[in-house]
C-alpha cells in the first residue's frame, strides 16, 4: 500500500481538533512533520499525535523529500503565502478556509498552481459540503421540486471564537485572552472571513455565482476591531435572491439553510452536530424529512484529498474556486465600507 507522507503547518486549534485526528486515522497517510511559531506548540502536537519530526520554520518541513502533501492551518492571511511557498517546494496542499483575504493574494496561488499542474491542491470548506445532506438539498433544485427558487437564506454563526482560542492556550498550558481573530492586523477580516466563507461558499454551490451584491457588516458586541457580524444580499446568475448571514454573536452555533420555491420549500438545520432537513411539498402540504447519513464515509475531507493524490484526480474545491469566494468576500467587505451595490457583470 502506498502511503503519502504529509506534513502539517500550524498547531492550533483546527490542526489538533480535525486535520491530525483524521490524518492519524488513515491507512494511506504517513504524519511525517508538524511546524508551528510557537514551539512549545509543535513540540506538544507532535507527541500527542506520534509524530516523529517538528519544527519552529516551516521551511524546514518543506524540505524534507519524505513529505509528500501538506495542510496548511495557520491564521487567515498567512494561507496564501505559506500555500505558495509549498507549491513551489513540489507539494501537494489543502488549504485552510480562507484561501486568502485579498484577491491579489489568492491570485498568486491561482498563478503558482496552474505553473505546478502535477500537484494537487484543495481549498477548503468545499469538501465539507460533499454529503447526503447537502447532495439532498441539490437535488431537490435541480430537479424542479422547489419550483422556481426566488429567494434563500443562509446562515453560519456561532458565538466566537475567545472560548475557543481560550481551549486551545489551555491545551498547551498558555495564558489565555489573547484571540487574534479580534485583531484586524493579524486577522485582516472577522466574522466574514471566519464563518461568512461557509455561507458563501454554500451559495455558490446551490445557486452558482453572484451577479451584484450588497453587504452591511459591523461590530456589534465584540470588542474588536473586525466585524462581528455581516449580512450579504445577493442577486445570482440563477435569478434566486440569497442573503448570506454571519456572526460571532449567536448564543449557540448553528448552520441554516432555507430555501423558497413556488411549489416547495426546504429547511436544513445543523446545530454544530445534529443536522436535519425538512422538506415542504405544496402538492401534499406535508413536510418531509428523509433519513440521511451525516457523511459519505469516515475522515471524509481528508480521505478525498489523498484518493486524488494517488488517482491522479482534480480534488473538491479548486484554487479558482477558492478565489472566487476571497473576490465575493472583499467585494462585501467593500460594499459595507462604501454603502454601495457591487455589480459582477
């Protein structure tokens, strides 16, 4: 069995909660290296996973030829330039959510991997959405059971991510109270760019690309110089209106989808683990709610990532596609600053 060695850059919180736990959990993944600034960081991760090598420079874990692919898990605006950097040191790369926060970033990467079409690189959270749920909700629109779909609302919140950042200084027997996700120079953009990606990037799926929109963000609870909350009304090349909502000022998480059709409506509720669907049918006015299985197999995002690597396969979420979301996202970003609409088209 042929086994990809991988390597991981950042040990925070999303490295030790979900990529190394699924990586661990694969026959075909080697976890050869870990690197994170911070040592003690990438000391501790490296022997809470069995992993054999850690570095304080990333460069050094690039280095290594037994290094196949790499996960880049490091703040927001460093995922351009390390996914880069990777690229041109001849690996694979999954890239962290959001790919960057500016488009001219998210260009380069756009550059780099088109010059490096042997390598494959995944930009998340598209693969997420690869599962009967969402393949359910797809379904339903293509196939007319809506009706014409007029309208949708999206919603991805939570209440923020100090407790979070507070868990994971605590796993590493730091003090807490210092979140970077409320620090516009270390973090660029807020709620947008943390939570917003996943309303966005479910909205292109569903409904294809934006034409215009019209964002309002703000701070409104946080104390922080980012937004904490942001509302984004788009016209889609479907026709459909779909508003885009996201927040760190939500007492509990939560994913929402609602769609409206004229001969149907459907409701997806994800309160962070217990999802469900119900679909409203105007011909029996009755609700369904079909029976689905959370996932389409174990490690999902991950596994799909190395299937492509040994089949020689395009991965779930392109770098385009990834830049596509950084451009809708910016454009918001700037509507709010401008009170303006920004046309696509």
């Amino acid at each position: 069995m042929r086994k990809i060695g991988f390597g991981v850059i950042g040990c925070g919180g999303i490295a030790n909660y979900f990529h190394l736990p699924e990586l661990c959990n694969i026959e075909e993944v080697n976890v050869v290296a870990v690197a994170d600034i911070k040592e003690k960081r990438a000391r501790i991760t490296a022997g809470k996973f069995k992993v054999p090598n850690w570095y304080t420079d990333y460069w050094k874990l690039l280095e290594r030829e037994d290094v196949e692919a790499v996960v880049v898990a490091t703040p927001h605006p460093t995922h351009s330039p390390i996914a880069v950097d990777a690229i041109k040191a001849g690996k694979h790369v999954i890239i962290q959510k959001p790919m960057a926060t500016k488009v001219k970033d998210a260009e380069i990467v756009v550059e780099y991997a088109k010059k490096h079409k042997e390598l494959k690189v995944m930009v998340l959270p598209f693969v997420y959405f690869d599962n009967p749920y969402f393949d359910y909700v797809k379904e339903l629109i293509c196939n007319e059971h809506l009706g014409k779909v007029c309208m949708a609302r999206i919603r991805v919140a939570h209440s923020g991510p100090e407790k979070y950042q507070d868990d994971v200084a605590k796993m590493f027997g730091e003090e807490g109270g210092d979140c970077w996700f409320f620090d516009k120079q270390r973090a660029d953009g807020g709620a947008l760019f943390d939570m917003g990606v996943y309303s966005f990037t479910m909205a292109n799926l569903l409904f294809g690309k934006a034409r215009r929109l019209i964002s309002i963000m703000d701070t409104l609870d946080k104390k922080a110089s980012v937004e904490d909350s942001a509302a984004t009304i788009m016209n889609m090349e479907t026709g459909s209106i779909v508003v885009a909502e996201t927040a760190w000022t939500q007492a509990r998480g939560a994913n929402e989808i609602i769609i409206y059709g004229v001969k149907g409506m459907l409701v997806w509720e994800d309160f962070f683990g217990n999802p469900i669907v119900k679909h409203y049918d105007s011909s029996s006015s009755s609700w369904k709610i079909p029976s689905l299985s959370r996932e389409k197999e174990p490690q999902h995002t991950h596994r799909h990532f190395v299937k492509c690597i040994i089949e020689d396969a395009v991965p779930i979420g392109t770098v385009e596609e990834g830049k596509y979301l950084v451009e809708l996202m910016e454009a918001a970003r700037r509507s709010s600053e401008e009170g303006r609409i920004i046309d696509f088209v």
